[in-house]
C-alpha cells in the first residue's frame, strides 16, 4: 500500500525523519547483527546477561553538562536522569511542559500480551534485529486457576503458539526472553536490568516500579518501544516534577505501601498526568529498595509519566544482593552529578507526607484514588452498604510481590499459626518472580501461609490483570475483595462489575483476612483464637533481603544466539491468536464531514472500558479478533447500557464491535465522543489500535491520560479535547461532527469542530490538540510506523542508486 503512495507522502516522512533527528541509514539497514556502542571509562555491565554492554555514566554526565550550561540553574533528579538521555543537547528545547524531548533510552522492556504486536509493527519495519538492549517477558498469559505448577503447565500449553512466536522472534532480533514461569516483568526488571539513572521504557504501565532503584522507567505503547528498538529518538513531552518530601519513618503497621495509596487520596486519578513524581527527604532511609519500587509502581494510578527516588544506601544494598556490586560501586561515584537532586532544585509542586503519622490505608472500592485510613474503612463500608464480607484476600502481583512483602505476611500468619486459627476468606499468593518464589520456599514462609490456607499461585500476573479463573461466586453477584494489587477498576480483577475490589498491603490482607470482615482494624480490633481466648495482631516484621542471599530457582532466561538472521519467524495465516499487521491507509487530504458518532461514552472510560483484559488476552496478537471487544465495557450515554449502541446507518441497536464494522463496511469513518482522564489504566495499545482498524478517525473528549492519547496519535487517529469541556454536553450521540481545515493542521492551532443535530441545527466549537510536527506527519502517513516504513524504504533504495 506504502509503495504506491505519492512523492507528497515520502516529502513528509522526511521531514518527519529530519524532525526526530535520524540517525545513520547505514546502521540501520545493516544486514548483520549490530554492535553495540560500548564508550565507557569502567567496564560495569549493564546486566549479568548483557556482559559486553556497558553502563554509561560517564556519557551521561557530558550530555548533563551541555545542558546545565544551557540552563544555568539546578536541577530535579528527573531532569538529570532525562536530559542526561537528550538526543540532541546543544539544540533542543528543555521547558517542564511545553517541549518535546527527542530521548535515547538505554532500554526497552516488553511484556507478552503488548509484546506480541509490538513484536509485531517491528517485523513490518523490515530491520534485520533491534539495535537497543531488549527483553521480553512472559507474565500476562497465565491464568490462575488451581495452583501455581498446574497453572503455569496449562498455560505453556494453551498459549504454546505465542510463546513459540516471541520465543522465535527474540532470538532472529536479539531480544532476551523471559520464559513463561520466570515471574512479573516488574520483579524482573528490578533484580536484573533496572539501575540508579537508568532510562527505560516499558510496554506496561506499571513500568515506573524500576524507580524504586533509582531509574526513570516510563510506560508506553508499542509502537514508541519500536521507535526505540530502531533507534530512532524517543518523544516525550518535557514533564513537570511534583516533589514528595518524606519525612518521619515508617513504623508498625504502616507499608511503603501506604504511602502511594494516601497520595492517590491527595491527587486522584489524574493528578499527576504529564508529571514525574520525585520523592525526597529524610523519610527515605526507612523505605527498603523493593518499598520504593512499590511506591513508584502504582504512581501510575496517579496519571504519573514516572515516579523515582534518589541513590542512597537501600538501593546499594540491593544492588548487592542481586549480584550488581560493580553499578552499586560506580553509582557511588556518581551520586551527587547525576543521582541525586541539585540543592535549591525547584518543584512545580511539594507534598509533604510524614511517615510518623501516616496511617494504614485500604483504597477502594472501583477506583484506586478513593482513599480511607483504616480507622474510618468500616464506618465507610456500612455508609454505602458495601458487602463487608470479604470472600478473598489476594496477596503479590507486580505492586507487592517483593521477599519483604512475603515475610512480613508470614509474620502475620505466624502468629494466627500459634494461635490455632486460619483465614476465613479465601487466600491466594502471587511470587513476583521465581527467585522471590523459591527464596520464600526454602526460607519455609510459603509454608506458613499456606498453613493459613493460601494458595500459591504461579510467578505471573495472575487475578491483578484479571487472569482469575474464579469459582467462588457467580457473576453479578455483589461481593468484596481484598489485595497487595494496583488498579481496582470495574470488573478488572474477575470481570464481575459487582466485585468491590479494595486495595492495600500484603499486610492489611493478611490480617483482615483472618476475620473475614471489612470492618477489621487490626490495631484496635481482636481476633478469637482457637481455644475461645481473645487477642490482638502485633504489628508485622519483615526482612528486607533474606539472610541466606537469593535462591535463583529454575533458569528460566533464554539468551538470543549472536546471529539470529537465519532463522524464520511465521505466522499461520490461519491463526486465531496472531495475524500480521496491514499498513493503515494514508490521510486522503480531505476533511471529515458529517462523521457518525459511534459511542458517546458516559463517565470513566478506561484502557480496560476500551479493550478487556481477561479472556481477551488471549488475542492480543490478532488485531481483528481483539477488535470484538472494542467499546464494549463503556457505558453509552444514550442508554446507560455497555455494549449497546445504535447503528446511525440502519437506526438498529447492535453491539459496539457490530455497529463499527457495519460502518467501516460502508466505508463511513466515525468518532468517539469520552469525558475526563479518557484511557487512563494500562498503556495496552490495543485500545488506540482497535478503534482505528474498525474505521475510528478522531477521539474528541475533555481530557486524556498521558499514554493512551501518544497511542492514538502513533496509530494515526486524531486525539482532540475540548477547548470548552461543557461542549461535551452540547453534543448529542445521534449528532454528526464535521472536522475541517485538516490541511492547515498544525501545531497550538485548533481544530474547527462543526456538530449537526438530528433537527437540522448547526454550531461550531473549537478543538484543542497536542500535535507536534513530527505527530501530524503521522496523522498523515496513516500512522507512525507507515511514517517510518517508509522512510527506511526510501533510503535503502537511495543507498541502491549510489551503490
């Protein structure tokens, strides 16, 4: 499709190229396995997989400097760590919210449902292997069911296919692989890859946790970790830095993990859109390295590009204790010019938590931002008539998952162990990674909770991702859960919108869970022991790295071979599960008139609300097939029904997949109409790509979350928001919207919205965009990766005619 578009189209992917300052074409088309630059004045790996790629401070520090002169002013630890990474230093633009900056990332992390399609989008660029350090992760795909071993058993089976495909296309590309069974991607990160300044991003939103080692790691779709395995510069808007000053020290019952879940009260979920969350101050030295990486972790429920913390001794010791003395050493070195906040460094906003005096929290339920100290949860339960009867209590995922987590919950069940008494709710267990899992197996503390009637489940995602097999109630059927997990949206965990899902620490769970009641208060309230004798918990214990050192476990890591180009990645055209990717069409260079509106979306429309996760997993790697359950967790303002909409063609309702592909039959485009933080959640880019292979053209809502509005972008689809959010209420779900002067599209320019009621009636309103250059030539080429495609095509065959 891309070989017959115009002149025009291949003069805008230059100026694309030449915007996005590309590098060499010679390194790119190479037909052999790159070299990786290894400029370093000490030879400290970059991983113990990766012994021949170094880290690089030294190159950091230089690009620092261009850029401090530049500025002439101190800087946040996130300004370093970022601008450390610029592309271009001497040139380009470093203002908190208004630029775009053109990064080099030292990595790219993948986890197995994004990975595929972005596995994918890599194969159709047409290069021979990625030319920046890459893993892939097996984690999302395994569904708990019955236990850990048969879990993740079933789970090599049924998704043999996929795994042979990433399995396959990390080793012809050079991309390290994670087997199924090697734990969360988070966990994985941590012991393995993640480092103090570290640039990295992630195919998952929960990519911040690396933050807890001091590292910038950043969610993002697919097609930007493309980018980035490409080598091209990586855009992000210039993020503002919200500074959280910790002071205090935490103590008893209060988890690093109540940290985030208070500031989640204070910035819901949209308070730190386009912002890093930088936290500092004297609080910090009571925080272990794995508690920071909790905090930074769910710092994506806030909306946050990133969350970090500066080098200090925690980290140090972990560094250690994962068999990466030599960064640990180096880092030391480093502390002050590249690790740590400049004296005088200023915030666009400081919080100040005191640790001392910062309660319990348990968050919930349908939203992660509603917030309740533990003194006020029963109080509020009986309020609002929440089932108080908790039927499960989950521990783990990539949130809480760490060895200090697992013992300070052992702590816990030790206790109900001596006092003859088991958990009166359904418990399950979750190991961040088969290190954490065999380390708390020999350490005896998976015994003991199983003694209290956990289960332990595989080293994967699991029920957090709603990868739950749930036997225990029917759908529909109103209930209470509690878990160490993230994100608590509507339906998330087990696609029942009746779950009112709560999230706190491992420790909370695992004390409430003893009573069976939401109205536990574990510092005031008594449990019965076996014997008919009352008693209270004491407050948990934990060890922050186990004493014996780490147990790797299973070796679970498969290392690509040093030249892969030989071998053949295929994909059955007749496969279910995986379909290659068709260029989208380029812009025609009209205007879109009288568009119908497929869905005006009422309320909070999530990742989640856009594409399900769940069962639907299953077809991440087959754009069509996941298309069916595009839309169909959104409420219709029409109706206030989920998936039912009305067909403006044929005026008969049908399902939201149905109604689209009618449409994009009929060769009719439309738009979708949202409301506040619209695609907040998941970075899954399935939800930007869907709505564009069923004929979406522009998203027009009051705002977006930071990931989900690049992935429309990158697909081709105009992401637009009202200059006037009460517009969102002047237009009707039968109206139909016109978007002109499209050939004047540029950058702080609105865009003329003309809506046309079913009465005939006409009026105007202005829309707003975030578009750079480089983005509207995207919008043109019919996507990022045409642009792209073709870019590189014109310059191997400019490299034919020199030759």
């Amino acid at each position: 499709m891309l070989a017959r578009s115009s002149c025009s189209l291949i003069s805008s992917v230059e100026k694309f190229a030449s915007a996005t300052q590309t590098i060499s074409s010679v390194r790119h088309l190479s037909l052999t396995r790159t070299v990786y630059a290894t400029t370093k004045s000490k030879e400290v790996a970059l991983s113990r997989f990766e012994p021949n790629k170094y880290v690089n401070y030294e190159k950091q520090a230089a690009t620092l400097e261009i850029v401090k002169k530049r500025l002439n002013q101190p800087l946040t630890l996130s300004e370093k760590i970022l601008y450390s990474h610029a592309d271009d230093p001497k040139n380009q633009k470093f203002e908190r919210g208004q630029s775009y900056l053109r990064l080099r990332p030292d990595r790219v992390a993948m986890q197995d449902a994004t990975a595929q399609m972005a596995v994918l989008q890599f194969i159709s660029s047409g290069l021979p292997n990625v030319l920046c350090p890459t893993t892939i992760h097996c984690d999302h795909l395994i569904e708990a069911q019955l236990g850990g071993e048969q879990d993740l058993k079933r789970a090599k089976d049924v998704n043999k296919e996929v795994y042979n495909f990433l399995a396959t296309a990390s080793a012809k590309y050079d991309i390290g692989f994670w087997k199924p069974g090697s734990g969360i991607i988070h966990q994985i990160i941590l012991e393995n890859y993640a480092y103090p300044g570290l640039l990295l991003i992630g195919t998952d939103s929960h990519t911040p946790n690396g933050g807890g080692l001091g590292g910038l790691c950043i969610g993002v779709g697919g097609a930007d970790a493309v980018d980035v395995m490409a080598n091209m510069p990586w855009e992000l808007k210039c993020p503002k830095v919200i500074g959280v000053r910790l002071t205090g020290q935490l103590s008893g019952w209060t988890s690093p993990k109540d940290v985030i879940l208070k500031l989640a009260g204070i910035l819901t979920v949209k308070g730190g859109t386009g912002a890093i969350i930088e936290y500092f101050g004297p609080g910090l030295q009571s925080i272990s390295c794995t508690g920071m990486g909790t905090i930074c972790n769910m710092g994506a429920e806030i909306g946050a590009t990133t969350s970090v913390f500066p080098y200090n001794e925690r980290m140090g010791e972990y560094l250690k204790a994962t068999k990466r003395e030599g960064i640990a050493n180096f880092a030391n070195e480093y502390k002050d010019v590249l690790l740590t906040a400049d004296e005088g460094a200023k915030y666009d906003r400081v919080i100040d938590i005191n640790l001392s005096e910062l309660e319990p929290h348990v968050n919930g339920p349908f939203t992660p931002d509603l917030a309740h100290p533990i003194n006020k949860l029963g109080k509020e339960a009986e309020k609002n008539k929440w089932p108080t009867d908790i039927r499960v209590g989950l521990i783990g995922s990539c949130t809480n998952s760490s060895y200090e987590d697992m013992t300070r919950s052992a702590s816990i069940a030790q206790q109900a162990i001596d006092k003859g008494i088991k958990a009166k709710s359904l418990f399950t267990v979750t190991p961040g990674s088969e290190q954490v899992r065999a380390t708390i197996e020999r350490d005896g503390i998976a015994e003991k909770l199983r003694a209290i009637g956990g289960v332990v489940l595989a080293n994967a995602c699991g029920p957090c991702i709603g990868q739950w097999d749930r036997q225990d109630i029917k759908k529909g059927e109103k209930n209470t859960i509690i878990s160490s997990y993230n994100r608590n949206f509507t339906g998330r965990n087990d696609a029942n919108p009746q779950t009112h899902a709560f999230v706190t620490s491992p420790d909370l769970v695992t004390a409430m869970i003893l009573s069976g009641d939401l109205r536990f208060n574990p510092l005031t309230d008594s449990l019965t022991a076996a014997d008919g004798s009352k008693f209270k918990l004491k407050p948990p214990t934990g060890d922050n790295l186990p004493a014996r050192g780490f147990d790797p476990g299973v070796d679970t890591y498969q290392e690509p071979p040093k030249d892969g180009t030989s071998l053949k990645v295929d994909v059955d055209p007749k496969s279910a599960r995986l379909q290659l990717l068709e260029p989208f069409k380029p812009w025609d260079g009209k205007d879109f008139i009288d568009l119908p509106i497929l869905i005006k979306i009422k309320g909070k429309c999530t990742t989640d609300h856009i594409s399900a996760a769940g069962p639907w997993l299953k077809y991440r790697g087959h754009l069509d097939n996941i298309s069916n359950n595009m839309f169909i967790a959104a409420i219709n303002e029409e109706n206030n029904e989920a998936n039912n909409i009305k067909n403006r063609l044929t005026n008969e309702w049908g399902k939201v997949p149905d109604v689209a592909r009618q449409l994009k039959s009929k060769n009719t485009p439309w738009v979708v109409i949202g409301d506040e933080n619209y695609g907040e959640g998941s970075s899954r880019e399935h939800a930007a790509l869907e709505p564009r292979h069923l004929g979406g053209r522009a998203i027009i809502v009051k705002s977006f979350a930071r990931i989900h509005e690049t992935n429309l972008k990158k697909q081709g689809l105009l992401a637009l928001t009202f200059d006037n959010p009460s517009d969102y209420d002047k237009i009707k779900p039968d109206d139909k919207i016109s978007l002109v002067g499209l050939n004047k599209l540029a950058p702080n320019v609105p865009v003329e919205c003309r809506i046309k009621h079913s009465n005939g009636k006409t009026e105007t309103i202005k829309l707003l965009h975030t578009l750079n250059e480089p983005q509207i030539e995207w919008f043109k080429a019919g996507s990022a990766l045409n642009a792209m495609r073709t870019y590189f095509a014109s310059k191997k065959n400019s490299s034919k005619t020199t030759a």
